[in-house]
C-alpha cells in the first residue's frame, strides 16, 4: 500500500513538473526571440528600451490595450488546441485554417436562417453547427490518412483552399448567404440576442470563458481518458499501439474530429463574439495557420497553449503600440515571430533526433 501511494506521488508530481516546463518553455524561448530583435533594433542604430517598453509593458497600462490582448489571443486558444490535438496522435492537420471558416459559415448560416427561434435555443444550435462543420471538414483528411493511408499535410493544406471557395462563394454578392445590404461580401448580422457580451466596454467578450472550458476539457481529454491515452500512445509509437490492440485509424479518425471541431468552434465564437456575421475579413486573418504555431510553442500542452496564446497576442498589441510611439518598424516583431517559430522547429528537431538516437543505441 504504501509503495503504491509513493508510486502515485511520484505520478502526481512528474506530472506537476510537467505543467510547469509547459507554462515556461513558450516563456522562454519568446525571451529569446526578444533578446535577438533587440540586437536587430540596436544595430539599425535605434534605441531598444523604449520600442520593449511599448511592447512588454505598455499593453499592461490600460484596460484598452489589455483588453486587446485577451481579444487576440481567444481564437488562438481554439486553434491550438486543436492543433494539440492532432499532433499529439502525431498527424499533422494544418487545416485548421479551413474548419475555421467552415465553422463560422455554419454558425452564420444558422444563425440568420433561423432568427425566429428563441436566443436559448438558437444560440447553441449555432455553436453545435459550427462544431460538426469543423469536424465533418476534417474529417475528408482523416478519412484519406487513416484508411488511404495519404499523406494529411497535402489534404489538410488544400482542404483550406476549398474551404475558402465555398466561404467566397457563399457571400460573395449573389450568393445563397450574401448581405441584402448594399455592402458586399458578407452575410446579414446575426441576431443580437445570441452575441457574446462584450466587458468593460472594449472588444473583449465573454467567448474567453469558452475559450478557458475547451483548455480544461482538452487537458481532462489527453491526460484523464482511454480516448486521450490512446491518443498519446499512437502519437508517440503506432507500431506499439496497434501491437497493444489499439485500433489506429479510429484514434486517428477521433484526432481529426476533435480537432476539426475545436476550430470550427473557433469560428463560431469569433462570429458571435467579434464581427456578428461572416465577412471575407476571415479569410485573412490567418487564426488557423498561427495556432499551429501556438501549439508547438506550447509543446503540445494545453495549459501552455493558453501561456503561448497570451504572449502571441501580447506580442501583437505590442508591436502595434511599440510602431505607434516610436520610430522602431512593426516588421521587426514580423522578425521575432519568425525567431519564435525557427527556435520552436529547432528545439522539435533535436527532441526526434536525440529520441532517435537513443533508440539506435539501444539496438546496437
């Protein structure tokens, strides 16, 4: 008995430890990142402290720009873990982007379709609508990976493509869900009963509580469930998954819905939350492609996707206010997320060769 409670410490404690590197290492390497964009502002024979002083502190001043920063950083939790999701059973979806739109589109659709329901039955018709339109648009990838066996980074990338025809075609003037209104490409606002109360008067909305739930049920998913252990297992040896009996195609199938349907949640709350319809502006606003990014900074762990989420948006509101008050450009944090991404891949690089390497050595 005793031996099992030390065993469950010890469990208990691993586990803490984890957490804690998960919320420090996307602090770290922005660190690094930050100190390399200072050598650059220095030698474009600029002064570095007051450009850092708007980037890293001023954000912190005002309700206004903090406010900004949660805003920003809501859709890039979304993205990220669904991103997480899908790396951790080690397919790569980097359609994120895609079943975003799908998700918004549905949540729109059904939203201005259906404007005689009453708010607490539209509301989450809404949501669920954009969460199977994420899923089910990911699930063509799935799909061709987990019974075709084909790559899902070529189906994954092209599936955003086609997601963006239909959007286009949807709301373009013409469309089936264009605008009546003189403006084109959009659709009609959805009703103001089902929007997401904005606080303290900014943009800032309650979809950061929805945002903070799906943190917690990815976390309780991957380290609390069979579904999240198989997860875990096919992403780190699928040989020795199915050789344990896990059916492989259905975990990857389950990865790919999951994830699909966190970023089409990502869409519906961005609908409801921030433009109140579906408008061609989503398909610039790159929150699918950035949360990959979000997900390998954060290691793949959910807490760390809520750290690495803050500092990408932090990083955002900061450039702008540092471009605003000084005369340092707003490409070099363009340098820095660059930096982010190239210590992120490197660090992902030597964790696969140094397990390579062990796994050779043992053989030998």
């Amino acid at each position: 008995m005793a031996d099992q409670i030390g065993e469950g410490s010890t469990a208990v404690a691993a586990r803490g430890m984890a957490l804690v590197v998960a919320v420090l290492r996307p602090v770290l390497v922005v660190a690094a990142a930050l100190i390399v964009g200072m050598v650059i502002i220095v030698a474009t024979h600029q002064n570095p402290f007051p450009a850092y002083e708007n980037l890293l502190i001023e954000p912190f001043r005002s309700w206004d720009s903090f406010s900004s920063v949660l805003f920003y950083a809501i859709p890039l939790v979304f993205t990220g873990l669904a991103a997480t999701v899908a790396f951790r059973a080690g397919v790569f979806n980097i359609g994120g982007e895609g079943q975003l739109q799908m998700g918004a589109l549905a949540t729109t659709w059904v939203a201005v379709s259906w404007t005689t329901l009453p708010a607490i039955v539209l509301a989450p018709i809404s949501i669920v609508a954009a969460i199977v339109a994420g899923a089910l648009f990911a699930a063509i990838a799935g799909w061709i990976r987990a019974y075709l066996g084909a790559t899902e980074l070529v189906s994954t990338i092209m599936l955003n493509y086609i997601a963006a025809d239909i959007a286009t075609y949807y709301v373009t003037p013409g469309g089936p869900l264009a605008t009546t209104s003189a403006v084109g490409g959009s659709t009609n606002p959805v009703p103001n009963a089902i929007t997401f109360p904005t606080i303290g008067g900014s943009q800032f909305h309650w979809g950061f509580v929805v945002a903070l739930i799906a943190v917690v049920a990815i976390f309780t998913l991957i380290y609390r469930t069979p579904l999240g252990y198989e997860l875990r297992m096919v992403g780190h040896n699928p040989a020795f998954a199915r050789f344990g009996g896990v059916a492989t195609a259905r975990v990857i199938m389950s990865a790919f819905l999951i994830s699909g349907g966190l970023a089409g949640l990502a869409g519906a709350v961005q609908v409801l939350g921030f433009l109140h319809e579906y408008s061609l502006n989503f398909l610039t606003a790159g929150w699918g492609f950035t949360g990959v990014t979000v997900a390998l900074l954060a290691r793949l762990e959910p807490i760390g996707v809520l750290v690495a989420a803050f500092l990408y948006a932090l990083l955002e509101e900061g450039a702008q206010l540092m471009e605003n008050n000084t005369s340092v450009d707003h490409n070099v944090i363009t340098v820095v997320q660059g930096l982010i991404i190239l210590l992120v891949t490197v660090q992902i690089g030597f964790s696969f060769w140094r397990k390579r390497r062990g796994a050779q050595l043992a053989t030998a």
